[in-house]
C-alpha cells in the first residue's frame, strides 16, 4: 500500500494515516516552565494549546527561546498564552501530504495539527515526520531497483 502519493485508487493517502495522534497538550494558563519541562520530559519540540479538545495555540521550543530567553522576561511571570502563536494552521484529517507540504511551505511553519470538521484536534504532522516518511518510501523504492538490478 502505498504511503505518500497516491493510492492505487488515485485517491491521495490521508493525513490521518499518517499524522501522530498522541498529540502533546496543554492549556494557556500553563506557565513557561512547565511547559519547558513537558517538552523535556515527552521529547517534542512543541505543544498545543488547547481549550478542551480545540486548538488555540501552538507553543514551541523556539518560541520559548526567542519570547522569552532572548527577550529576558521573568519566566516565573508567563504562561503559554504569552507565548504562543495563534495564527495557527491547520489540516483536516482527509488532505494529503502534498496539501501538508505546500500548507507548511506557503506558512513557514514545521508543524501542523490536524482537526476534524467540528474543529477538534486529533493529531499533529510534522516536517520531520514528513521527511522520516519520505525516507522511508525512497529507501523502499531503492530496494526494489536493487532487487531488479543485474549483477555486475
């Protein structure tokens, strides 16, 4: 079955298929720290800010660096909702991987949580996972011209 393009139907691969759905979460009364410590301790690079199952906001590593480290705020003063960004962008879990990819492109943004139609999160793509993907389908398709190859 094929992961990234398109299925033997011609129907692209949704991105529920291959998006994460343990989504890392938090609330935008989560303090700064915490939200570092979340990170550490769950090994991600960002957060959802969500209000229920809604998504608010995204909180990052780097804008933990940048809204906070680089500007020398108190920390002990801040929650995720001063430092997250809320011009969030969104898949639905039927688009694609191209539709993630040009999304991520257009935006300049590495993550993309996916909602379903009343707005809920249910997952989070990511570049890197996009890219671990795409590593994957290319060292498949290299093991099926090296089983078709002569020998030398």
């Amino acid at each position: 079955m094929p992961v990234l393009g398109d299925g033997f139907d011609g129907v692209p691969m949704p991105i529920q298929d291959l998006a994460r759905d343990d989504v890392v979460t938090a609330t935008p009364d989560t303090s700064v720290r915490e939200l570092a410590q979340q990170m550490q301790a769950e090994s991600v690079g960002s957060i959802v800010i969500t209000d229920g199952a809604r998504p608010q906001g995204i909180v990052t590593d780097r804008d933990l660096m940048t809204r906070v480290l680089a500007e020398d705020v108190d920390p002990a003063s801040m929650t995720s909702s001063d430092v997250m960004s809320t011009d969030l962008c969104q898949l639905n879990p039927e688009d694609g991987f191209y539709q993630a990819a040009q999304t991520m492109s257009e935006h300049g943004v590495r993550r993309l949580p996916v909602c379903n139609e009343n707005n809920e999160l249910v997952g989070i793509i990511s570049a890197d996972d996009m890219t671990e993907l795409i590593a994957e389908e290319t060292q498949h398709l290299a093991s099926v011209i090296q089983a078709q190859r002569p020998p030398y």
